[in-house]
C-alpha cells in the first residue's frame, strides 16, 4: 500500500530562538517548536513536568456540590455504589475511586454494566441494584454526561447521582447532584482532555485538601490514571502528560498488584513504557468486557495480594487470548469476503456482515480490514433480531456524519468522528451497505484513501547520536499531540548487507556519507528490490535502541522507503 508523506513545516525562526536558549541540536528544537514549547520555560516544564503544576481540582464546576454530597453520605453512613464503564478507562476509574474511598468508609460498592445486556453507561439494571442493596449515591465515572432520563429515573428512587465524565455533553444535562467534566461549557477548569479516571482522580485529590487526607492517597493510583490515559487516546499534553509521566514512575517503582501481573504475564520488560500500557495491558483489561465480565479487571486493580491479582489476571489474560483467537479468524473470513465480492473493489467503503461473528471484537476486525483495504469500514454481526457492529474511519474522513446520513435504515446509533457503533434490521444490510457506499463516495476526499506518514523532520545519518537519542527518549510519554517523532533521511543507500528475514520483514544495513545505521521494517519485505538496485532512496523511521548480548546500539525502525527523488 503507497503512503502519502507529509513533512511538518516549522517557523525557523522560533527554532533559532529555541535553540539559542536550550544549546541543543536544531533538529530537536524543530521538533519541540512543533508541540507549542518556544522558549526555556516551555521546555523546562515539558522535559521535568511537577506534581505541583497540576491545577486546582476546586476549577472544576460542580467539585464543591460533590465534595459536600460524599462528605454528607460520609457523616450519615449512607452506601455509595461506585459504577464504571467496561472499558479500561472506567475500569481503571472504578478501582481507583473504590479502592480510595474504601480507606475513608466503609459502605462501597462496585457495580460495571454487562456490554451485552445493559449496554454503554449508566443502566437501569445498574440503579435498580443500588436500589435493591439500599444505595444512595452512586457516583459514576466514564459514563453519565448523556443519562439524562436514567439519572431522573434514579432520583425517583430517592438515589442522587455524582457524574465524572469526559465526553462532550448534550445540550441537556442530567439533573444530577454533581456533574463533574471540564468539556461543559460554562466549566473554567482550564485543562479539558482528562480522561474519565482523571476527572475521578481530581476528586479525589479534593477530597483529600476538604478531609486533611494526605495527597499521597491519590497518587497512589497514579499507574491506574496513567493506564486510562495511555489506552482511551486523549492528548497527552498539559495535565495528562504530567499524569502520564508520574503514572509511568509508579508503574515502574511500586506498581499496583494488577498492572505488576498484567505485565508479567504479557512479558513486559522493565521499565514500562507507554506502549507496554497500550499493547500488552490494555488489551487484556479490554478483554474482559469484550469476552465476559469487565467487573473482574476492577478486581484485578483492587486485588490486596499478589496471588489474588496474578488470579485475576490470569482470567484476563485467557480472555486476551480468546479475543486474539476470535478477532484473527473473523478478519480471515472477512478479507475472503471482499476478495470474493470483487464489484466492491471499485467501492469507496466496506461493509461487511456475518450472523455468527462475535460482538466483542467487531471494532477491532474493522480497524484490521483498513489496515489491508484503506477505506471506512462497518462490520456488522447478528444480535437477536438485528445486526449491530461498530464502524471504523480513516484519518480525516468525519465517519459519524456519514453514518447519521444512512438513518433511514438505523434503529440506532451512536459515536464520533472516528468511530461510531450502529443497530439495523437484517433485511437493510444491503440497503445500508449500498446508502454508506454513495455517502462516502460523495464526501470522501481523494488522498484521504491513501494513508498519510507525518514526517517530524528532514535529518542526516550523523545527527543520529546516543546523545540526541537520549534527548528524544525524555520527550516520553508519547501519545496524541506528542507522537513518537518521525524522520526522513535523504539519498540512502544499501551497503550489500540488507536482507528479508522471515518472508515478510526486511532488516537494512544502509549508508549516508560515511555513516552506516541498521534497520528493521516490518512487513516491507516487498521494498526489497527497490533497496537492491544500488540506487539512492529516502527512508521514513523512528530511531531506537537496539539490545544484542548485553551491547546497546541505535537502528532505524522503518517506517517506508521510496526512490529518491533528489
């Protein structure tokens, strides 16, 4: 598949101020000019992030109603129910919140909705047991921004409603007794992409200023916070970077028992980076909810012992494998689908739809299908008396606007520019199948069916220096707003060692005037004859350490590879 490369373009002069104040290679400086830091400060606060920079959880319109209201079921003994989404974000969320509130009181509960049964957020199942078990505040996180007639619902059962949530609320707010998400609009906190176990963890931290709690309370979850951070793909800029990157110390030096067997079992190597929380723990906490029960992944992170949590993570961990297992076959069967449709080769869009795919891992086979076939993709499977899926976009293309286009043929729908889940009636598969076709056809943009490379900077082979990458390791945590930064070096060429190893992949020993740089690209076996002609290429790649008998060396880890142009 052809890649567009599109390279940042950067004011040169704020890289010479930048430069002049930091002393550091100007690449570098280009790179951090990018991500907003423009003077020594910025740069200071960026590479040593504090604790103390986080802004006052008391900014947060409503924290003093839900302080007040905890405070209150704190003096008359009342129940609280702590209630989360599935996913690892509300999770996370659950335990933190639990597990904190449990050392100040002794009537906590735990309840997590069921994916299949109840669905996204707070559920009727779900306040109907706080009311059978005598609970009177529920505060729910990750979840509640759009429960508008469920909280009415619960406060005629006399049971009041703390809200912490991210998700952009609705032009109508719930009437709850706190709602607790910096994206309302009459809400001056000044950060406003805390993710759900963020919003709770800056509870916390006000619960303990208003009860003389010491804070180091709520920075024990702090690897918990870093976990939803890293996993639900907000910014990791402003708060959340600081969250991260003391998230990712914890992690690291005195981790909770869940995350410590997680990484165990998923053969993480320390020290935990952000990618270890995106690859091997999040997955598996994802798993639960999608395969079964999310309600053990919160007794995973709650666990007291490390038999408990490596029990609880064993579960997890043979739910990963299920869903590996269910999403590898699924996308098999899915590709031979489109194979065998060859008239949808022309098409704009997939959408594809078998009766006995399960549920949990159509999101995921979605994003699989564009990773072979570029385009929108919905992949739909029964569910009683309909097909229901989940939807998958490519960068740039608004996927919710198209799919609200096709409501003719939906009961239901629901999501965001990126990704979107929908409910239909099996008789309208082809229906919608051929509405979603002429929508995207009609919207789409050409070169948004190509995928995009962002490409950092330009930079020569000599600049690649155990210095300069050890500058570019303190740029972690990496995420949105903060990517991983991408290189392109110019007029390459192959020294007669580059080789394919394994079929697929393709191992270079490349040169660039005097210097030679190895590297590994995965899945580029099929570049290797234009690595062979001897002719110079460009090659795109993030710089890495390699480790080899106890040696460490820097290689290039390919990210594509053209014919110079120069």
């Amino acid at each position: 598949m052809n890649k567009r490369w599109n390279i940042i373009q950067t004011d040169s002069q704020k890289v010479e101020a930048l430069q002049e104040a930091l002393h550091i290679n100007p690449t570098l400086c280009k790179i951090l000019v990018q991500r907003g830091l423009y003077s020594f400060d910025d740069a200071k606060n960026f590479f040593r992030p504090q604790l103390t920079q986080l802004h006052s959880p008391w900014l947060m319109k409503d924290m003093h109603k839900a302080v007040d209201r905890i405070g209150l079921a704190f003096q008359k003994k009342e129940k609280i129910l702590v209630f989360g989404d599935y996913d690892v974000d509300g999770t996370t969320a659950v335990a933190s919140m639990y597990s904190f509130l449990k050392k100040q009181h002794a009537y906590i509960g735990v309840y997590i909705p069921n994916r299949y049964k109840e669905g996204y957020g707070i559920s009727k199942a779900g306040i109907d047991f706080a009311k059978e078990n005598n609970y009177t505040l529920i505060i729910a996180l990750d979840c509640g921004i759009k429960s508008v007639e469920l909280i009415a619902y619960a406060t005629t059962l006399d049971i009041d409603v703390i809200i912490c949530d991210h998700h952009l609320p609705d032009e109508h707010l719930p009437q709850a007794a706190a709602v607790l998400n910096a994206k309302q609009t009459d809400c001056t906190y000044p950060f406003k992409e805390l993710c759900g176990c963020g919003v709770g963890f800056k509870l916390m931290c006000a619960l303990c200023e208003k009860f003389d709690i010491p804070i180091e309370n709520a920075y024990e979850y702090l690897d918990l916070v870093a976990t939803a951070i890293a996993a639900d793909i907000v910014p990791i800029s402003g708060e959340n970077r600081i969250l991260a990157f003391y998230g990712l110390k914890k992690a690291n030096e005195n981790p909770n028992l869940g995350i410590k067997a997680l990484a165990t079992l998923s053969g993480a190597r320390l020290p935990i980076h952000i990618h270890n929380l995106v690859f091997l723990i999040a997955p598996r906490v994802n798993a639960a909810g999608r395969m079964d029960d999310a309600l053990k992944a919160v007794q995973l992170f709650i666990a007291e012992t490390e038999a408990e949590a490596m029990m609880f993570a064993e579960q997890l961990h043979s739910d990963n494998s299920d869903r590996k297992e269910a999403d590898s076959s699924i996308t098999a069967e899915a590709l031979a689908l489109i194979a065998e449709n060859t008239h949808w080769s022309d098409y704009r869009s997939t959408v594809v739809y078998q009766p006995h795919w399960h549920k949990g891992v159509v999101g995921i086979v979605a994003s699989r299908i564009i990773e072979h076939h570029y385009k929108p993709t919905v992949v739909l499977t029964e569910s009683g008396a309909y097909a229901t899926g989940s939807a998958r976009s490519v960068p740039g293309f608004n996927l919710y606007e198209a799919i609200h286009s096709c409501r003719e043929y939906l009961i239901n729908y629901g999501g965001h520019f990126a990704a979107a889940g929908l409910t239909l009636e099996k008789e309208n598969v082809e229906k919608f199948r051929l509405k979603f076709e002429e929508v995207v056809s009609a919207t789409i943009r050409e070169e948004l069916l190509t995928p995009e490379i962002i490409i950092d900077a330009e930079i020569s082979f000599k600049e690649i220096t155990p210095s300069f990458y050890n500058i570019l390791c303190q740029m972690e945590p990496f995420g949105p707003e903060n990517m991983t930064p991408i290189f392109v070096a110019r007029g390459v060429t192959d020294t007669g060692f580059s080789k394919i190893v394994k079929e697929n992949h393709l191992r270079l020993v490349v040169r660039q005037g005097d210097q030679t740089l190895t590297g590994i690209g995965f899945n580029l076996a099929h570049k290797f004859d234009l690595v062979a002609t001897k002719k110079p290429f460009d090659l795109v790649f993030k710089i890495e350490q390699n480790e080899w008998n106890g040696q460490k060396s820097l290689q290039l880890k390919i990210e594509d590879i053209k014919e110079s142009q120069h």
